[in-house]
C-alpha cells in the first residue's frame, strides 16, 4: 500500500520513503516489470546483454534472432569465424568490438563452466564483455538473485530528478540506491525506474503531466494531472505497448517476440564497407 509523502516542491523529505513510494506508484502501472531485450533464456539474455551496450534495445531484438538461430549456444558461437559474426552483430555498433567479445564469451562458458551461465556474480563479471551491470541484469531476470540494482543512464536520470543522488559514477548511484531499497525490491525495482526513464521521464521534455510520480518529483517542470493512480495505469499501458500510447498492440513478451521473429526469415541486407572502428565503448551505456 502507497503511503503518501506530504511535500512541497522544495522540501527534502526521507530519501528512503521517498523511493518506496515512488517503486509503489509505478508498480500500480508496472506490477511485474519486464526487461525489453529478448532473450528464451540465460545464454540468450548474457549475450543480448553484452551486445546492448551503445545500442537500443529494439536494434539487439532485430539482430539476435539470427545470431541465435545460427549460433543457438555457447559451443556453436565459440567455434564461429569472428568475420561471420561481425557481420551478424554489425548493427550493433561497435560490431567488431562486440564479436570479438561474445565470441570470446562463448568460448569461456564452454571452458569455464561447461557451457552454462553461472548464477555467480564474481564469475559473470570475469566474462569478457561482461560488467557488473551486466551481471545484476542477467542475475536478477534469469535467476531472480538480487546481487544489485541495475543502474543504466534511465535510472542514473530519474533517482538524480528525484533529489535522491547527485552522484554520477553508476557504481556510486548503485551503492546509494541499495542502502535506501530493501533488497527484495531491487530487481523489479531497477526494471520499472528503467522503463519510467525509457518512456515517460526522458532525458528531453519528461512528461511530468502524466508522471505518476511528480508530486514527489523536486525536478518536475510542470503539474500532473489528475490522481497518480490514473496516471500509473496509463504509463503501465504505454510501457506494454512499447511506447506507442495505450491505443497500440501490447508489446510481445521478450521469449514470445524472439520465437516470432526467429520463425520469420531474417530479410537480406546489402554488406556496407566496413567502416574505421572507434575506440572500444564503456561496459555500461553512460
């Protein structure tokens, strides 16, 4: 139950209290928060993981039913000729970047950990490509081990407007948003601040009309409208549909999405000139 904080725009009320009703009234709208990339299970996701760095989720979801169907496991991908995958995962960005990493991914899971993802944080971040952020993601969506909250530029944005962190390191933002969310909240938590910052409380022009929580906002530039649950409702719906307003089709769930898009032929796309690699990008997309 939502236990409402009194506040005026200035005030600067309990950073913990303030957080749990914000997870509360989102949940109203996002009761089981889903993460965007697809995947059918924890190789998948691992991957598609790695691969989201410096790219929108919806690129990766067009780019991984191929790769998988290709390459449906760490020992297929491990063997693969790194060229055949530079050219499956150039959409990416970064591509050869990227390939060099998931193969070599691939090719320590088969001999570090016959093959399987390993439900240990230290050994998922000693995977290359992986991160820390990387290894909370796949941790609490494939496992549901809550080893941190996942803080990507989504989350680092909406807990600074809400006055509850000005840091800018993702590991100092992580380590303040544990010590004020008991751990039982952190994984559906780092899902529904995500997608609040992904489609409501954007980087440019937030919707604070519509936020379902803007009365505890200090950042907000405008007036809600209406009551947060009505609002929370609406945001629930625009989330499902994938940001397109509650009038569209309910985005599929990422396993049904990528069974879909996997049965569907990949279509052909003409091979551009390979273009000069910038330098490597971060773990995390900041």
């Amino acid at each position: 139950m939502v236990q409402t904080i009194a506040m005026a725009k200035s005030s600067a009320p309990d950073p913990a209290a303030l957080l749990i009703e914000a997870d509360d009234r989102l949940a109203l709208g996002m009761p089981r928060p889903q993460c965007e990339l697809d995947h059918r299970n924890p190789w998948e996701l691992l991957i598609a993981t790695i691969l989201s760095a410096q790219a929108k989720d919806s690129v990766i979801n067009e780019i991984t039913p191929a790769l998988f169907e290709r390459w449906p496991g760490p020992a297929e991908l491990a063997r693969a000729p790194i060229e055949a995958i530079e050219e499956a995962v150039k959409r990416s960005g970064y591509y050869r970047n990227k390939a060099k990493a998931i193969r070599e991914c691939a090719q320590a899971l088969v001999e570090r950990h016959g093959g399987e993802v390993p439900r240990d944080h230290d050994a998922l971040i000693n995977l290359p490509g992986a991160s820390h952020k990387t290894a909370n993601l796949v941790l609490g969506v494939a496992f549901g081990i809550a080893s941190g909250i996942v803080v990507d530029t989504h989350v680092a944005r909406v807990a600074e407007r809400l006055g509850v962190t000005q840091e800018s390191r993702p590991e100092a933002i992580e380590a303040t948003l544990c010590k004020l969310v008991e751990r039982e909240r952190w994984i559906d938590f780092s899902h529904r601040f995500i997608l609040h910052g992904r489609y409501l409380c954007t980087a440019s022009q937030p919707g604070c009309a519509e936020c379902p929580i803007a009365e505890l906002c200090p950042s907000r530039e405008h007036e809600p409208i209406g009551d947060w649950q009505g609002r929370s409702e609406r945001e629930g719906q625009r989330v499902a549909a994938g940001g397109e307003g509650s009038s569209a089709p309910a985005r599929a769930t990422p396993a049904r999405a990528s069974a879909e898009r996997i049965a569907a032929p990949a279509p052909s796309e003409p091979t551009p000139t390979a273009p000069k690699q910038p330098a490597p990008p971060p773990e995390d997309d900041f």
